[in-house]
C-alpha cells in the first residue's frame, strides 16, 4: 500500500479548500431546483486522479461538508457521502491513468471519462437519492431527477474541464514537481 506522505497532505488541503471556495461556482440547470453544474467535481477529480482514493475521498467528504456549512449554514448529508464515493472511486484508477508519470494521452483521458461516468453514476443515480430517501424522507420522483441532472452536469464538467487539468498537469506538472524531501 502506498504511504500517505507530504505531497497527499498538501494536495488534500489545498483540494479541500478549492472545493469549499468553489462550492459558490456554479451553472444553474434551471430545470430541477437545487441542481447546478459546479466546476468543483472536475477539481475533485482531477486530485483524486492524480493522488488516489484517500486524498479523493476526504476532499469528497471534508469539503462538500465544509462548503456546505460555510455557505449554507447546513450540511445535506446525503449528497457530501456521494462526493466523498466519487472522489474514491476515481482514486482507485489513479495510477492506470498515469497523470503524475506524465503518460495522461487520449487513451487515458478516455479511461478516465470512462471512470468518472461510471463513478458519477454510483454517487448521483443511486447513493445521493437513495441517501435523500432514507436520511430526509424526500420523495423518490425528485430525488432521482435530481440525481440524474447532477449526473449529467457533473459527466459534462469532469469530462471537460477535469480532463483539461489532467492534460495540463501530465505536460507541465508531472515534469518538474516543487514539493522534494529533506534530509
């Protein structure tokens, strides 16, 4: 198992606080209420994709819940769980898509939407409804329609703008990086 060093400290505070400053960046779909596209799914993504399941999952969970409290003076539970999934899910293939080694090509940016597409899937059509159903008592008909918007915005945004991110950071990132152990 790969050890949980200074570089995943750092990429998990500095994503965390991404996440909960662009908890406000957001796209409303204007067709289902409180559904929005929000540039923070590429941001997690991209880090999960980068520095794995660990790093992923407690931006998922830390920064959702933050972003939540900070902005809205609450946390709606079953959506920070799924962000949390997400962010694991997309971690689990950190090394297939070989952003960090700078081998992130079109066949990567591929599996990496692929990835992502399944994992958003997971997070907003099943856990975010099911979570509203049994935490709050939503009605199943909005929850899911609301899920599957959040799906739909979420694939557009990672598939875009996270696939951006990892292109940049494989060219430019990977090559030379600022964080080096002391002796």
């Amino acid at each position: 198992m790969k050890k949980f060093g200074i570089k995943e400290v750092v990429a998990t505070g500095i994503g965390t606080a991404l996440f909960i400053v662009l908890t406000e960046v957001q796209i409303p779909l204007g067709i289902i209420p409180n559904t929005s596209m929000q540039p923070r799914a590429a941001v997690l993504a991209f880090l999960a994709a980068v520095f794995g399941p660990v790093v992923g999952g407690i931006i998922g969970l830390l920064g959702h819940a933050l972003g939540d409290a900070l902005f809205y003076g609450g946390v709606w539970w079953s959506w920070v769980f799924p962000d949390a999934i997400f962010g694991i899910l997309v971690g689990l293939f950190a090394k297939s898509f070989e952003i960090k080694a700078g081998g992130f090509n079109r066949k990567k940016v591929v599996l990496f939407n692929v990835v992502q597409v399944v994992a958003n899937a997971i997070a907003w059509i099943v856990v975010a409804p099911v979570l509203d159903i049994l935490i709050y008592a939503e009605p199943a008909k909005k929850v899911f329609s609301q899920g599957v918007f959040a799906f739909v915005a979420n694939i557009i945004i990672v598939g875009v703008l996270g696939s951006l991110l990892g292109l940049g950071y494989t060219k430019i990132g990977a090559k030379s990086s600022s964080l080096t152990k002391e002796d």
